[in-house]
C-alpha cells in the first residue's frame, strides 16, 4: 500500500524506503532491493506520490522505551 494516496499495489511496483545511516533529505534513502533491514515506507510509481512523499517529514522514534520526565 503507498503511504502517500494508500491504494493498494503488488509489492513489485513499489519503491521501499528505510531510514537512512545520516540525515539524508527526509531522513529517508530508497531501498531498491527490498532488502534493508528496519521499518519500510513504500510509494506507488505515481509521480504525484513521489512528490508529496518528498516533502514528509518522518522522524525516528528515539523516545520508544523511555518514561516522560
């Protein structure tokens, strides 16, 4: 499914992207292979999906097992 307009599409017509080592763009680096570990972001072949996927801003969620205060 893309993240962007959430149609469904077989898996082989969709680019993966996983978070990238360094602050590349969006934090995000295509995955061609399909084969990077971590949690995938996938975008249709849609022109206009890939340009709002450019423009979102995904962020690490550094605070996962930490308590408030």
């Amino acid at each position: 499914m893309c993240v962007v307009c959430r149609r469904r599409f077989a898996k082989s017509r969709l680019l993966r992207h996983v978070s990238a080592s360094e602050g590349v763009g969006n934090g995000l680096e295509a995955d061609e292979a399909q084969t990077r570990p971590g949690r995938g972001w996938y975008v249709c072949d849609d022109p206009n999906c890939r340009a709002r996927f450019e423009g979102m801003k995904f962020r690490r969620k550094s605070h996962k097992g930490r308590k408030n205060g």
